[in-house]
C-alpha cells in the first residue's frame, strides 16, 4: 500500500512538471478534434491531462501486478466519465416489458461446452465500428447477433443496417440516437419482415426519417437469456451464436481501457446502459474471461474487443441477453 501511494506522488509530480504541449496536438491531429472556442479547448485539455495522469497511475500499478488490464489515451479522453456515459451508453433497460422475458429458457440442457469459443475467428462477425455520439449501442448489438445467425443460415456474412433501426422502430419502443433495446429491435424486425442490409441503409450517426429500401435480414423471434445466469450464457455462445447484452459501462477504466482482462471490481451490475456483443469466451493465465465486440471503434481496446472477467458477473454481464431465432 506504501508503495501505491509514493507511485501516486511522484507521478502527480512528474505530470505537473511535464509539458504535454506537443502530446496534446498530436492526439488533436490523430483524433481529429476541434472545439468552438478557446475556453472550450482549454477545459477539454484539462480533462485530458487528467486522463493521461490516471492512465500512467493506472498502467505503473498493472505492471506491479496489481491490475489485469491496461487502459490508454483514446478519443474519448478529453471527456469525462459523465460525458461518456450521456453520449455513448443507450442502453435502456427500464424499458424492457415484462411479456418478453422467457425465464424457462432451457434449450440447452446438455450441450458441449469447449474450453474456448471465438466466432470472429469463424468469420461470424462484421469489423467493428464507431457508433459516434449517437446513442445506437442497442442496435449495433442487436444487428451483430442476426448477422451471426443468417451465417450460420445462408452461409454468408453479411453487414445488416443499424441506422434502419435507429430511424424505423420507434413504434416498437425505440428512441433512435437516444437509446433503445435489442428486445424493441428484433420485434421491429420481426413485424416489418425483415431489415435492410447496411450497403443499402448506411449509419450516419444521427437520427433521420425512416425510409423503405429492400429487406434482407429476417427474424422469426428471439430468446432472452436467464437473468445473472453466466452457465446458461455460455452455452449459448458456445452452441448458438453470439448474444446481445447489456453492461455497466460507467466507469472511466472501461471507457479507458486498452488491453488485457477488464476486472475491475467497482463495475458493479447496476446500471445495466450499454449494448454488447458477446462473440466467445476463454481464459488466460488461469483467468476466464468473455470475448467481447463494442461499437466505440477499433482505436478502444484490443481494436474494437474488451476481454471481460467471467463467472464474476462482472459490470452485469449476465443481466440482460438475448438471441435472435431465424
């Protein structure tokens, strides 16, 4: 503990003495930031240069053995932790209807379960992308767990459009860039019969009027997972596919986070307010973790992936999953 709080000392000292002047206008350049006005900037800066001093604090103790993670400076650190969470983390689970949950989801009793599963090496998912400062999380996600499946289906991966979702299941329970569920997107899929293809119905990161295009991606109905049961995702991610779920994504050491297993015991499981996808699981150096795919972009963690402890239900993981049926 001693040694943490002289590391802590001496790194406050090392970033007030440094002079990040040519730190910061490269990561402006790379991220392309730009801000309205000077004192716009000037706050920005001070977010960022706090974040840089968390990510060194942070980092110094992981090398020490106290932390299975890294995080990094990312384009999402000159906000905070607050600003994030407003911007990014759509999920809303406080609208989740009673009649959709099925808690006898038993269908896989006695399945096989392999030490480690990873569908993006099988060529089941799409690339990961940025879902902007729209709030789509919960479309991104739903979209990537019908992809899967229509693979296993038809035998060809291909990108289904989230932004269809985002402008045409408000009547399903939706709110476009302003958060929804996975629940509300396959209903949308399932009453509209079907949804468009990403090439025909491309995301632009906001909301705009819903427009018909050809459908490609049907849906016949979907599963919603035992709640906090992590056997019963595993077996589903195993057998069935990847699964759409929800996560607590407060914290700014997942909003920083830039490799290794994601175990930070503060992630508590409430409030469940960002959509995931569940693409495998496995374990390293004795430590099980899920392979998770996000929609922040390949510049955040293991390029676009978060490895996640398992069997901790760790930031909620086993809170809110669901798996379409095609």
């Amino acid at each position: 503990m001693m040694r943490v709080l002289l590391l802590a000392l001496l790194l406050a000292q090392i970033c007030c003495g440094m002079n990040l002047d040519a730190d910061w206008m490269s990561w402006k350049t790379e991220f392309n930031k730009n801000y309205t006005s000077v004192r716009e900037e000037a706050y920005r800066r001070k977010v960022w240069e706090q974040k840089v001093l968390e990510v060194m604090r942070h980092n110094e103790e992981a090398a020490a053995g106290l932390h299975t993670f890294t995080i990094g400076i990312n384009h999402l650190s000159d906000m905070t932790a607050e600003e994030v969470s407003a911007k990014l983390n759509g999920l809303r689970v406080e609208n989740f209807p009673p009649q959709d949950t099925n808690e006898n989801f038993t269908v896989l009793r006695d399945f096989p379960l392999p030490p480690s599963v990873n569908w993006t090496e099988d060529g089941f998912v799409t690339p990961v992308q940025n879902q902007g400062e729209c709030n789509s999380c919960w479309a991104f996600t739903a979209v990537g767990a019908l992809e899967a499946q229509l693979k296993k289906k038809k035998g060809r991966l291909v990108p289904l459009s989230v932004q269809n979702l985002v402008d045409c299941s408000d009547t399903e329970g939706n709110y476009g860039c302003l958060g929804g569920l996975m629940t509300n997107a396959f209903n949308y899929i399932i009453n509209h019969r079907g949804i468009s293809k990403a090439a025909d119905y491309p995301y632009v990161k906001k909301n705009e009027t819903c427009h018909y295009t050809h459908k490609y991606g049907h849906c016949s109905g979907f599963w919603v997972l035992p709640r906090y049961n992590e056997f019963e995702l595993q077996k589903v991610v195993a057998n069935i596919g990847p699964v759409a779920v929800g996560i607590n994504a407060d914290l700014d050491s997942f909003h920083q986070y830039k490799t290794g297993i994601y175990n930070n015991a503060s992630c508590t499981k409430h409030p469940l307010n960002h959509a995931v996808l569940v693409v495998g699981y496995g374990k390293e150096e004795g430590q099980q973790y899920w392979l998770i795919k996000n929609s922040w972009g390949t510049d955040w963690g293991e390029g676009g992936y978060v490895r996640m402890e398992r069997n901790k239900n760790r930031c909620g993981i086993g809170g809110y999953g669901v798996v379409p049926i095609v």
